[in-house]
C-alpha cells in the first residue's frame, strides 16, 4: 500500500515503497518525506494529493504551482490543467474554464466571460475567465482549469466574489474520478488479491493471493 501521512491507496498506484508493477505506469505517487505531501504528475504538471477516497474512485488534486505562486505565476503557463482523460473523468460537479493572460481583447460573448482578475506581477496583468475552453487568441497564455458548479453559481448570484473564487481554485482544488476497468480486479482486492499492470502488454493483469501460512501464491484474477 502507497502511504503518506493521511494519503493511502492500494491499486490503481503506486510510487515510495509500492513498486511499479502494482500500478498503472501513469499513476505513479510521490511522498515527500519532509512535508509528508503526496503528488502526482500529469501532461507534465504536478499535482498535491489533497484527498483520495477509494470506494469512489475520487482523487482531488490542486496545482502545486498555484499553491507555491499564486495562479498569476504558473511555473509553465503553457502547460494546460488538463488530466488525463484516458485514466481520469472530471467529477460531474465541476466544469472545465479558462484562464487567459494578458488578452488584447476578448471576441467572445459576454455570458461566458466570469470576469477578470488583475495581477499586477512581473509576469503577467491581468487573467480573463471564461466558460469557454476554446483557446483564445490575441493572449499570451491559455490554461483550463476546473471550477466547481456551486462556486460559479455563488459568484454570478454575489455572494461570492471573483477573488473568493481564485482563492478556493488554489487551495480547495477539483476531483476527478479514475476509471476502474474490470469487475474482476475488485474481486480480486476483495479476496485479499493484488491487481497490477503488466507493462509488456500494456494493460492490467496479474493479481495473486498469498497463504499467510504456507506462502504459497495463487493466482486469482487475470485480465
């Protein structure tokens, strides 16, 4: 079992002392031994770990260049917040948005523009927000984050303000659900299996069941 601090997850991961056979190639976790703060990269951007709750299958993650800079200093601004969709759907409470910086001029309509946040750094101005996940031209940058329904629905009724909304993107984060791809593998976990990956032929395969007493393995499950 991958564990870290209050982080712990059998199958579909791995990463620390959870060899890589015991997980999906692309799902590799990371423990920093001093923070005790779990991440995981994905299309070349990092993630914090916040929570992983097994029996749903749901991951929420943030970007760990938001958390360090602020969403105005994006360590690779180029870089989009877009998970891996083979491995990952978003949760059906948030929607994909996107985040422009330092646009000469949006030719969208105006329903979908939430609004623009002033940055004042030395790297960028100014994000404009949008439902749009179109990529805008005329910007320098483009990022689609996901924001959850109810924060948008607050915002646009004025109980939430624009930076109340960045504030909970940073710290707060969004889920995603991660595909479980046989009903054999869950049977297996629940006999006292292990489900891994074989990345020879690229799928997951093997489980086994070890007899405490004598240690003999016997395969269970194979996919």
């Amino acid at each position: 079992m991958f564990k870290c601090e209050h982080i712990s997850i059998r199958y579909h991961f791995f990463g620390n002392n959870r060899p890589s056979e015991c997980g999906h190639p692309q799902l590799k976790l990371q423990c920093d031994q001093e923070s005790k703060i779990t991440t995981i990269e994905m299309v070349g951007v990092k993630y914090k770990v916040l929570e992983i709750t097994p029996y749903r299958r749901i991951l929420k993650l943030t970007r760990v260049d938001t958390l360090d800079n602020g969403l105005c200093q994006f360590h690779s601004p180029l870089r989009v917040s877009i998970v891996n969709f083979e491995l990952f759907d978003l949760h059906i409470n948030y929607i994909n948005t996107t985040f422009a910086f330092d646009c000469l001029q949006l030719a969208i309509p105006s329903p979908q523009i939430i609004g623009q946040y002033p940055c004042g750094s030395r790297i960028h101005n100014n994000i404009s927000i949008t439902t749009n996940t179109t990529f805008l031209h005329g910007c320098v940058a483009n990022v689609t984050f996901p924001v959850a329904e109810t924060n948008l629905l607050q915002f646009r009724n004025g109980s939430l303000s624009l930076a109340s909304i960045l504030r909970i993107i940073m710290e707060e984060g969004f889920q995603v659900k991660w595909e479980e791809n046989t009903e054999a593998c869950r049977k297996c976990n629940a006999s006292g299996g292990a489900c891994g990956f074989d990345n020879y032929v690229g799928h997951y395969a093997i489980a086994h069941n070890i007899n405490p007493t004598t240690n003999v393995v016997t395969e269970v499950c194979t996919k």
